[in-house]
C-alpha cells in the first residue's frame, strides 16, 4: 500500500510522518481518478509478480532439452528482475516525493 500510494504521489504524509503506513489513503484518491490510477497500478503489480514469473517458465519450459528444474530457473529469475525493477520504482517515487518536500 505505502508503495501504491508513492507511485501515485502520496507519499507525502508518511514521509512528513517518518513511517510506512502511517496514514490512509486520501480523499482525492479515494473519490477521484487516482481511485482508477491506483487499480491499474494494483493490476500491474499482479501482473509482473504473478503471470509475468509463470510465463517465463512456461516458455523456458517448452524450449528444446529443457527441464523441469530450467524452468523453475527461469520462474525466479523473472521474480529476481521483477522485484529489482519494484524496488527500483518504489525508491524513485519515494525520492521524487521527498524531493518536492
């Protein structure tokens, strides 16, 4: 949640708090068109944690001389990149927010 509301700019509270979870979502966000934002952003999230990591063994799966253990392999290293690029994204908004302090 703390990095779905810094993706969306809402950061600010926490950061001004000192702590994760410190405060709720805002009513902008909560009425408005972020409401929308913050589902696509929920969907992606889905997506590259859980159907990205599965595709990739699939496909490592149904390569030429390949393995149950190759597409386990190939299964963590899209989680390994995926999670890197998350944390990566969460770190940008978090300065980017901080940075407009």
């Amino acid at each position: 949640e703390a990095y779905r509301r810094a993706l969306l700019g809402q950061a600010r509270a926490e950061i001004e708090l000192g702590a994760l979870y410190g405060v709720g979502w805002s009513a902008s966000v909560v009425r408005g068109r972020l409401r929308l934002l913050d589902a696509l952003v929920q969907c992606l999230i889905y997506f590259s944690f859980d159907v990205v990591p599965l595709l990739c063994g699939a496909v490592a799966l149904r390569a030429e001389g390949a393995t149950p253990g190759s597409a386990v392999v190939a299964v963590f290293q899209a989680l390994g990149v995926v999670s890197i690029a998350h944390v990566l994204l969460f770190f940008l908004a978090w300065t980017a927010t901080d940075l407009r302090l």
